[in-house]
C-alpha cells in the first residue's frame, strides 16, 4: 500500500545531525514532477524509490484562489494512483513542508499570509511520532481506482 510520510523539513536528518530525527529519503523531486509521473503511462518508481517530494506548499498558494478546486483534483490524482503506487511496492513517500503542520479539527499548515488546507488532500491522518518527530501518515483506498 502507498505510504505517504507528511513531514516537516526541521525534522529531517539533515537539517537535523545524524543520529536525530528523520533520515531524509534520497531521491527529492518537485511536486508538480511528481504529479505529472503519477500520469505517465510508463511508471517511473519502484521499491526502490526513496521519494521525498517538495513543493507543496507553493503548488497550493499558486492556485489561490482556487486552492480548494486544486487540492480536491490532487486528492484525485493521489487517489487513482494508488494501486499503482502499491503494485511497485512504493512505499514512505515523504511529503516535506517548509511550514508547520498543525492538527486542529483539521490538518493545516501554517503560512503566511493564510493557512494551507490540506486536509483537503489528506483527509484525517493518524498522527505518528518517528524518532522523537510527529509526522502525519495518509492513506487512500486503493479499491476505487
């Protein structure tokens, strides 16, 4: 199954120093290249894929806005890409935000000058703590592809 890793960029090791917090997947790609994999007919990840994925944030504000329309067709995309996510065995996807995750009634980030929903993308996910880091863990079914 898909495992997306909803993490901070202060707990990553590095900044953090070694032996402290946690380690940084290898392989980093920009958002909007991760979205535009996710469609290709020949798929570019396996279980080998370390991804830490960057640039979310600015994915969002740039579609303020509309950053309710732009997240609800990225749920989509993650959504329909599940299966195939999973049948590669790809797992940990780390989803770095340069801001602060804050878990109210709903998951946000907080920035400047308005708060990133994205709950509206990641629902409700469970909470974890990882080497001492809170980190946020997604799912998407994998049986409505």
């Amino acid at each position: 199954m898909p495992a997306y890793l909803l993490v901070e960029k202060k707990s990553l090791t590095p900044p953090l120093q070694e032996g402290k917090g946690i380690p940084a997947n290898t392989q980093k790609i920009g958002f909007l290249d991760f979205l535009r994999d996710l469609e290709k007919d020949e798929f570019p990840y396996n279980e080998n894929s370390r991804l830490m994925i960057v640039g979310i944030e600015e994915t969002l504000l740039a579609a303020s806005p509309d950053i309710h329309t732009a997240a609800i067709q990225i749920r989509n995309l993650l959504q329909k890409a599940a299966n195939r996510l999973s049948n590669c065995n790809c797992s940990d996807i780390q989803i770095v935000f340069r801001g602060t995750l804050q878990r109210g009634d709903q998951l946000v980030v907080r920035h400047v000058p308005q708060d990133i929903p994205i709950y509206l993308i990641f629902g409700t996910p469970i909470q974890e703590e990882i080497y001492g880091e809170k980190v946020y863990r997604p799912s998407f079914n994998r049986s409505s592809n």
